[in-house]
C-alpha cells in the first residue's frame, strides 16, 4: 500500500469527487442522516413516549449515531466497491486492498467533519473538556480498523456472490436497533436482574464498545472503562487481521469472477 500510495490518493479523491458530484454543499450533506435520525428519535422517545430520562438527550442520540453511520455507510459502499471497479481489477496489476480501503477512507472523512462539529458542541453543552479527550484519537483509529477489516470482508465476499449486498443491508436493520445508540444498557428493563443479558448486548456487539467510548468521552467527559478499552483494541485488530486474511485468500480468483 505504501509504494502505491498515489494510486490510493487518487482513488480517494474519486470516490469523493463522485460521492459529492453536482452537490453545492458537498460533504455537509453527510450531516443531514445523523441529524435526522437524531430529532426523529429524540421527539419519538424523549417528547412523544417519554421513555428515556438521559439530560441533553439530542446530544446522547448523535454520538451514538455518527459512529453507527460511519459503519453501515463504509460497508454499504464498499460490499459493491470491486464489482464497480472490475475494469480496473482485470487490467491493472495493484494492491486490490486499495477499493475497499478508499470507500471506507471516505467514510473515515466525513465521520471525522461530524466530529468536528459535534465536540465543541458537547463541550459547550455538557462542560465535558477533560483530558479524557486525547483518547478520541485512539478510539477513531481502532473504528477505523473495525470498519476496514468490515469493508475488505464485505467487498470480496460480494464480488464473488452477489447477494451479500442485498444480505447485509437487511441485517444492518436489526444490527442497528440492538446497539446501544439510542439507550443505555444499564437502563434496560431487567437488565439490573439479568445481567447477563446487558452484557450481551454490550459485548456480543463489536460496535457497541466503540459507542460506549466515544460517548463516554465526548458525552461524559471521562475515560472508558479499562474493559471498554481492551475490548476495542482487540475488536479493531482481530477485525482488520480478519479482512486481511479473507481478502488474500479470495482476492485470487477476482479476474475471473469479476
């Protein structure tokens, strides 16, 4: 990757150039998503069924959903991303890692101008400046693995059975109402009494960590648990080793299948 590091720029810039063609407001509209969902559940859980009590709640809802949306969206890009690109897999000789990894590097930028918009907010908000903050760094880095090995995976599966596509954005639908973006687990009916069902909630889903320590972060204004940490160190590097692998091992029959 790093000799055809050109190349991956390039591709990049492409992928933005397309995603945002014709747009006069260009990646801001990434903003629009997560700020709708964000009022939509606000207004349905906090005003209209008033089932959760969490201050500043609006604030609580993004957070989870700016991370969730830099997921569902790198993966839901990237499944169709080698298909796409089959003249260039069949033609030209360089790392077929590159695809997958450029789809989710735009994803990775536009995650990273929510970021910037949200953080000040929170910290005007929720008076959350601690240097708790400096761990923001190391959490978007390991996302980004998570969401890279995620990509790599999805991209080559798809490129050789074209109904992973349509598979993975059915199951992104109940993925995303199991994890904890718009609750807290520990505020979950009978949680406090089984606790083996807040934990696997909490663990059983890769993403969930990464939700719980951002937002513990920016929201909170403190360091995720040591547990939290760990498990997003090793979630964000299993992930990635994993697309590694899968993507070699099926990245050889590409010409023929593409």
């Amino acid at each position: 990757m790093l000799r055809y590091r050109f190349l991956f720029e390039q591709m990049v810039r492409r992928e933005l150039r397309q995603k945002y063609k014709g747009s006069a407001l260009g990646v801001l509209w990434y903003l629009v998503n997560p700020l709708v969902l964000m009022g939509a559940y606000a207004l349905v859980f906090s005003v209209l069924w008033r089932v959760v009590d969490i201050p500043d709640y609006p604030l609580f809802l993004i957070v989870g959903l700016i991370v969730w949306v830099f997921f569902a969206q790198a993966m839901l890009a990237a499944a169709p991303s080698l298909v796409l690109n089959a003249p260039l897999v069949r033609k030209v000789r360089f790392p077929r890692e590159a695809i997958p990894a450029s789809v989710a590097a735009v994803q990775l930028i536009t995650f990273l101008v929510m970021l910037v918009l949200v953080i000040p907010v929170a910290l005007a908000v929720r008076g959350t400046l601690d240097p708790a903050l400096m761990l923001v760094p190391l959490i978007v880095a390991l996302l980004f693995c998570l969401v890279l090995g995620f990509s790599m995976v999805a991209s080559v599966l798809h490129a050789h059975y074209r109904d992973v596509e349509p598979v993975l954005a059915a199951a992104l639908l109940p993925w995303f109402f199991i994890t904890p973006i718009f609750f807290r687990v520990e505020d979950l009916p009978g949680v406090s009494d089984h606790r083996w069902a807040g934990d696997l909630l909490e663990w059983a889903n890769p993403l969930a960590p990464f939700v719980r320590g951002l937002r513990d972060v920016i929201y909170s204004g403190q360091a995720p648990s040591t547990g939290t940490l760990l498990y997003m160190l090793g979630a964000g590097l299993i992930a990635l080793a994993i697309g590694v692998v899968v993507f070699r091992r099926m990245e050889r029959d590409l010409a023929v299948v593409l």
